[in-house]
C-alpha cells in the first residue's frame, strides 16, 4: 500500500483522497508520503533557486527615473 500511495500522490491524486482510500483516520499519518517525495522536494527546492547574484531590475536602466529617485 505505501507504494501505492506514493505513486497515487505522485500522479496528483489529492491528499485526503489517498487518507480514505488508506484508511487513516487522520491527515497527518498520511502526511509521510508526502515528506517522503523526493521529487516533490527537488522541484521546491528549485524554486528557490538563488543561482542569480541580484535581482533583476530593469527599472535602473531607466536614468530619468533614478535622476527623480535621487533627488529625494
């Protein structure tokens, strides 16, 4: 059955859909297969994906702007 639901909530299948269909009275015994989605936690963690060294801000470019901002 772990199997099972591991690929049911790989597949999209809802959370609590997979609870009842286990037989879990409650949604946190259900919650392991969720932590244990390694490929759920590699598509979260790229998400946070710090590789860019500063923000984009194509607003800078913009001289007349940063002229009014300096002038604050």
């Amino acid at each position: 059955m772990h199997t099972s639901a591991c690929h049911l909530l790989q597949a999209g299948v809802d959370l609590n859909t997979i609870r009842a269909w286990l037989g879990h009275v409650s949604l946190e015994t259900t919650n392991i297969y969720v932590e244990i989605d390694l490929e759920r936690k590699a598509e979260a963690v790229a998400l946070c994906d710090t590789a860019q060294s500063e923000p984009d801000r194509p607003w800078k470019q913009n001289k007349g702007l940063m002229a009014f901002l300096n002038t604050l």
